[in-house]
C-alpha cells in the first residue's frame, strides 16, 4: 500500500488510507482474500437500504442451499445424476454457504 498509496487515493478520491484490527461503524465493507477493505460512509449512503439489501442477499443464498440440500438428500437424486452434477451441487453449497457467512457478518458488522 505505501508504494501505492498516492495512486490509490487519487483513484478512490479519499484522503487517507489507515489500517485497523476492527472495521469502523457504519462502514462499506469488502472481502478481499484474508483482508477487509473498509469505507467509512458516514452520510454517504442510507444504511438502512444497504442493510436491507444484504439481508435479502443472505436470505437467496440460503434458499438456494435450501434447494441444494434438498436435491442432495434426495437418495434417487444422488443415484440417477452423474456424479459429477452431484460433485458441481456440493461445490456451490459450499460456496454459497461461504458468501452466505460473509454476507451474515457484513450486516452484523453494519447494523453494529
């Protein structure tokens, strides 16, 4: 960041650019690999919109592991379907249990 720290700030038009253990309240957050990107939106943005919208994000991802789960209990499902559609079926009720945490902490961290 400090190699970049001029460019990034001209790009984001931001003033400053600070590294914290905890994300600050009322804060856009991002995942980006091991690290979360925070900004800090004050007035910016109706944060009830915005917790709503990731409540509704969390809501489609555990319909859609819902739906997975049911498939994949189902014992005729797993006998008939190749193994590998049953394979691709695992793998996204995992990603999607994995964004659905994500999305879960994102509005705990902005209702925070």
């Amino acid at each position: 960041f400090a190699r970049h720290d001029a460019a990034a700030k001209r790009l984001g038009r931001i003033d400053a650019i600070s590294f914290a253990d905890v994300p600050p309240a009322n804060a856009a957050q991002m995942v980006l690999g091991e690290a979360t990107l925070a900004i800090p939106l004050g007035g910016l943005i109706d944060l009830a919109a915005e917790s709503a919208r990731l409540a509704k994000a969390v809501a489609k991802a555990e319909d859609e592991i819902s739906r997975i789960d049911k498939k994949l209990s189902n014992p005729a499902f797993v006998a008939k379907a190749d193994p590998e559609v049953v394979e691709a079926d695992r793998e996204k009720k995992a990603q999607l249990q994995a964004e659905a945490s994500r999305l879960a902490a994102a509005l705990a961290r902005l209702s925070a």
